[in-house]
C-alpha cells in the first residue's frame, strides 16, 4: 500500500516507521512511556491496537482502524502522534528537524496466516536486532501485557482467542523463538 494513501477505515495495518538516519527515536525509559501515552491519547480513539514494539531507533504496531472514524480523521490521528512526539523529544534534547525517516509505513493485513506471522514478528523484533537474548522478557513489547490479567488498552482477549488461549498464544511464539535462533546461527549470528 502506498504511504501516502491515507489509512481506510475498519482495516487492519502494520504501522511502523524508524528514526531519520536511523538515529534513536526513544533515547531513555520516559521517552518509551511518553510515545504510550501519546498512542493512548490520539490513535485510542480511532483505532484498536492488537500489539507493539517499540525499539531504540524504530517501532511497530498491530492496529485496527475503527469503522466509525472516517478515513481522513484515522490517518490526521496518527499524523498528531507521531509530530507531537517529535516535537517533545526536539525540546527535550535541543535538536531540531524531522525525527522520523519518512512517512509512517504501513501494510495492509487482508490475511489471517499473515496476521499471526505480524504479531509474532513484531514480538520477536527486539531479539532480531538484538536489544535482548529473549524478547518475552523485553520491556517496550505488548508480549508481557497480553499474557497478563491488569487492565490494558490493548485488544488482549480478540489476539489470545485468535491463538486459541494463553497458552498456545506463547507455544506460538516459542515455536517461532526457536526457528529465529536458528535461523541467526545459521547466518553467524
């Protein structure tokens, strides 16, 4: 789908985009619980958020565009987002100029094989790249809230019955562990 076509209302979207010259995007744990909040206060109310990983220099997020939002309203939320995040960090650490590379991507999801294989990329991103020796564990990911039973924002019970239940939701995702790391020891990593 084209980055510039605006997001259509009650699809389902991998949103993701990355730091400009791949510089950080969150430099410190506060930046990481701002750009929640940020997500609670303005794409809350025109989407529902399935899962996400938020890295250093990039972030990803499973998302669910409401059928009672027009099209225009979706796509002007996440655009407030993302530049009041930026405009936070430019006065927080004295810098100026586009924070983000381009754009937010986005990737149309019209596949059910194709969402589970998102959830578990997105989970997995943090060990891909190396933040971690086990993403379960890694801070910035949906993966811990979704097993949980505290309140969340998030769409826990659509993406665990999705799964089946608690349990298959994380032999998914040790399965998939498993095929990464040998995956990388293959290349030398």
């Amino acid at each position: 789908m084209n980055y510039k076509e605006p997001l259509q209302q009650g699809c389902m979207y991998h949103i993701f985009n990355r730091g400009n010259n791949k510089e950080n995007i969150f430099k410190e744990p506060v930046n990481y619980i701002y750009f929640l909040k940020l997500c609670k206060k303005y794409i809350v109310p025109v989407a529902d958020i399935h899962c996400y990983c938020l890295l250093p220099n990039h972030f990803h997020l499973l998302i669910h565009t409401k059928s009672s939002t027009t099209s225009k309203l979706i796509t002007q939320a996440f655009s407030n987002c993302f530049n009041a995040y930026t405009k936070s960090i430019n006065k927080a650490y004295k810098r100026t100029g586009s924070l983000f590379q381009e754009r937010f991507g986005r990737k149309y999801i019209d596949d059910e094989s194709y969402y589970t294989q998102v959830i578990f990329y997105i989970h997995c991103n943090p060990e891909k790249h190396k933040l971690c020796v086990d993403f379960t564990k890694y801070l910035y990911s949906s993966y811990q809230s979704l097993l949980s039973d505290k309140p969340t924002l998030l769409m826990r019970e659509q993406v665990i019955n999705w799964f089946g239940n608690k349990e298959q939701f994380e032999k998914f995702h040790r399965g998939n562990q498993d095929d990464l790391r040998g995956y990388l020891l293959e290349l030398g990593f």
